[in-house]
C-alpha cells in the first residue's frame, strides 16, 4: 500500500471512473459494491471530498443511507472489466456480488465500509452531506438521463485516506 495525494494523475483517474469504479458501502452486517461511472472529487468546505451519486432504486442506497462513511475503488488493471459490467448491471438484493465476480474486500484504513481487494487507487471518504436531487432544477437535456424519474442522492464524502495497491 502507498499512500497518495487524492489529486495524484486527477484527469487519468477521472476517466477511468467514466469506464467504471467500484462504491463500496458497509452498514452493519451487510456489505454491497456498485459500479459507479459519474463522481466528482475536489474542495468543498474547505475539505478534501469525493462525490458520488446513487439511485434511490439501488440496492446500494438502503446501505449508503444508514452508513456514516464508504470507499470508492478505481482499478489499474483491465482485469475488473467483467466484475464492473456485473456490478453495474446486477442488484445486491438478487446477487452476492462477491461470489458471482470472485471479488474480495479488505479492510479500509479509517472507515468501516472495506475497499475491493484489488490492484487500484482506493479513497477512504466519511459522508459529510448528502442531498436528493430536485427535477425542478434540472435542464431539459438531464432530465433525459432520467426517463424512470429515479432521480439521485449526492453524498459528499470527506477524503480521510487516499492510497494505491498493486
């Protein structure tokens, strides 16, 4: 493990998430992965933060709601291709996703949700805000990206821990 500044080859890692990364989420016993394509990292507040967006329709959502923290994997090998197509196309409800893709997790440094046991960059992020989006505001050409009205919830995520495994 190498720790890492959270802004450390920003342009390649942004469009590797566009490809797909894995949000992770504990909440008590239950642990869920999903892939993620849309997120924001920067300065908010004055603090280091990781913004990820989930669908209330989402397996992941029951989870994220009821956790005070979650991990986002970015992986550095082509391998996860065919875990991330699985986890952005399967529920958690229907599926182990840790069994159907052969993933393990690990423990995080400094939350309680883990981070994919994969050769990646990992961010540790404690939920500081969330906010559920309001369609009123959203131009036309969104409000396309939404034709099921399963609108998101923003989290905003503080990065307390920012590293990169092989």
């Amino acid at each position: 493990m190498k720790d890492r500044s959270y802004l450390e080859n920003l342009d390649k890692l942004m469009e590797t998430i566009t490809s797909g990364a894995f949000l992770t989420v504990k909440s008590g016993g239950s642990i869920n992965t999903m892939t993620i394509g849309w997120a924001t990292i920067g300065i908010v507040w004055r603090k280091e933060v990781f913004m990820v967006a989930v669908r209330d329709s989402r397996h992941t959502f029951s989870l994220i709601e009821k956790s005070s923290d979650f991990t986002v994997t970015i992986p550095t090998d082509p391998g996860s291709k065919e875990a991330l197509m699985f986890c952005g196309t399967k529920s958690g409800r229907d599926y182990d996703k840790f069994i159907e893709c052969g993933l393990q997790t690990r423990k995080a440094v400094t939350v309680e949700s883990p981070i994919i046991d994969i050769a990646g960059v990992h961010y540790e992020c404690k939920i500081i805000y969330k906010s559920a989006m309001d369609s009123a505001g959203l131009d036309e050409k969104l409000e396309k990206l939404y034709p099921a009205k399963d609108y998101h919830t923003l989290y905003f995520g503080e990065i307390v821990a920012c590293y990169q495994t092989d």
